[in-house]
C-alpha cells in the first residue's frame, strides 16, 4: 500500500527551525516520491506569496525557496482559507501551484487509511 504523507506548518519567521524542519521533511518526502501535501497555516501563510520564501534564512539550513519549489514540483501546497483571510491574502496574491482550502479539505486529506498527518 502506497502512503501519503500530510504536513500542517504553523510556524514561520517566528519559529526558524520548526518552519525549517517542516519544509525538509515535505521536500525531502516528495523528492523521495512519497505523496506529500504541504498545508500554510498561522506565521507560514506568508510563504505563499511571492518572494516571501527568499525573505528566510536560517544558518546551516537549505534555503527555503528551494524546498518550497521541491514540493510545488512533486507535491502540493495549500494556503488554509482563514489563515490567508486574516492576512488579505488571496487566491490572485499566491505563487502559481499554491490553492487556498479550508478545514474541510484538511479533515478529507488526513483520514484515509495509509495517510500520516505531521504538525509542525
């Protein structure tokens, strides 16, 4: 059986190294060729916009645009609706590939069999 493979990043500029950790192991996962959905969620909402990405730096960590691109090309990156709603953020504001969803379309993803949902 083929596993899927769901991360919820809430954490951005705020928190580096868990915003980091996220990224790695989704990009890591679907380079790996694991189905692999991305969710944006709380301070990460930002990185769905343009250039916002290249704005993070962490030492000794890969660059974020370049992990975000990873799961763009072999995963997919979803924006949570309200998180994106509390920023102004809509769907014309986002890079190409990034959706906005909601609780609904998280709850589906997470609860089929051979699916593992991470928090980060």
């Amino acid at each position: 059986m083929s596993r899927s493979l769901v991360i919820k990043v809430t954490a951005g500029q705020d928190a580096p190294e868990r915003c980091s950790q996220a990224f790695t192991v989704a990009s890591v996962a679907a380079s790996s060729g694991v189905d692999v959905s991305l969710w944006l969620t709380g301070e990460s909402a930002w990185f769905a916009l343009p250039g916002r990405a290249a704005e993070f730096s962490l030492p000794e960590a890969a660059p974020l645009p370049d992990l975000l691109d990873a799961v763009l090309a072999a995963g997919r990156v979803t924006l949570c609706t309200q998180c994106a709603a509390r920023r102004s953020i809509g769907p014309d504001d986002v890079i190409d590939g990034i959706r906005i969803a909601g609780a609904a379309t998280f709850v589906a993803e997470v609860l089929p069999d051979g699916v593992q949902a991470l928090v980060y």
